[in-house]
C-alpha cells in the first residue's frame, strides 16, 4: 500500500502539470481586438471595440507598436513584404480584403494561416514575387512553404506599417491589439498596430 502512495502522488501531480499546462497555453494564445482608444492612462488603455464592448487592457512592458498609414497598390514592388488577410476565390487564388505593407527589411509572421475577417478567411505574409496592376492588379506572394496568387480589388485598403512607439497611444486612435489573459484575470495587450491620424487598422 505504501508503493502505492507514490505513485498515486506522482500521477495526480502529472495530470494537474498538465492541466496547469494547458491552461497556461490557453492563457497565451493572442486573440485580436480591434478598438476604438477612449483614454490612455500609465500602464493600461480604456478602449472600445467595434461591437461598443468597454474594455480595459494593461500594456506589457515590452510592448511591440506598429504605425498604420494610408499606402496605394504602386507602392508595392517585386521583393516588398507584405501581409495580406483575404477569402479564396473558385481559381485557388485569393481576394484581398486588405493589404498591408512592410517597410524594407521587416518580416513579421511570414506564412499562410487562418485570420478572423470572416468566413474562410486568411492572412498570407510573404514577399512579393510578380505584381501586375493593368490585368486585375494580381500579386504573387512568396512565403517558405509556398506562395499565393492575391487579387487586390480597387475598393481594398492598403496600407504601411511602420514601427512606433507610444505616442501613437492617444484617444481617438483606432488599432488592432494582440491581447492575451494574465493570471490574475487581466487583458494584456502585447503588440498592436495603431492607425495615424484617421486611419483604421483594416486587417
């Protein structure tokens, strides 16, 4: 009964490390809020989302800030990075419903995965290999496992990112928050991208 004790102990500790694990994963997965900043306080922002939901979110110490400007389809070249979330058509290419531009030498979540901006949507993050603006303004975007033909439609936002910092954190500014749940309950908000200006995050 003794040898028993043990492992018992020992499995019960197990099965709890991996609930604890599980919950801590769950804990970090990003999820995107997008929102309307209300007030800018000391370490967190009261916001409202596109739904009219009031939320407080604390800001990480190493909080990653991105620019968002107004950018049009010339200023996408052979070898530009950009992301683009989009909805695949009956061809296998993809219809943009947003693009957004890398400055030079950034490359930030390259590949090609599931996004929230409706119903089979994507993001593709990529360089660009072929862009021709005169047959249906159709990119060809290059990534490590692939590449992806993405048709851009004339009414499409694009946009430039740029890195910023916090004096892009003021009320009025629209932005996209990659926001994770903290142990005490707590939403914070570990990179966001912010719009200058009147400019909204469209991806």
């Amino acid at each position: 009964m003794r040898r028993l004790v043990p492992a018992l102990l020992a499995s019960t500790f197990l099965a709890y490390g991996s609930a604890a694990v599980a919950q801590t994963a769950a804990m970090t997965v990003p999820v995107r809020v997008r929102a309307t900043i209300e007030k800018v306080n000391t370490d967190n922002l009261e916001v409202s989302t596109r739904a009219g939901k009031k939320l407080t979110l604390k800001l990480a110490p190493d909080l990653t800030l991105f620019s968002v400007t107004h950018a049009a389809i010339t200023d996408i070249k052979s070898d530009s990075f950009i992301g683009s979330a989009a909805v695949p058509l009956p061809d296998g290419s993809l219809k943009a419903l947003e693009v957004h531009v890398f400055p030079a030498g950034m490359k930030v979540g390259e590949g090609h995965y599931a996004w929230d901006l409706g119903k089979k949507s994507s993001m593709t993050n990529g360089t660009v290999g072929d862009v021709v603006v005169t047959s249906g303004r159709t990119i060809t975007v290059k990534y490590p496992d692939g590449e992806k033909k993405i048709v851009v439609p004339a009414d499409v936002p694009i946009v430039a990112l740029d890195k910023g910092d916090r004096s892009l954190l003021v009320p009025g500014a629209h932005g996209v928050f990659f926001v994770t749940k903290a142990a005490d309950g707590s939403d914070v908000v570990g990179r966001a991208t912010i719009g200058k200006g009147d400019v909204v995050p469209p991806m």
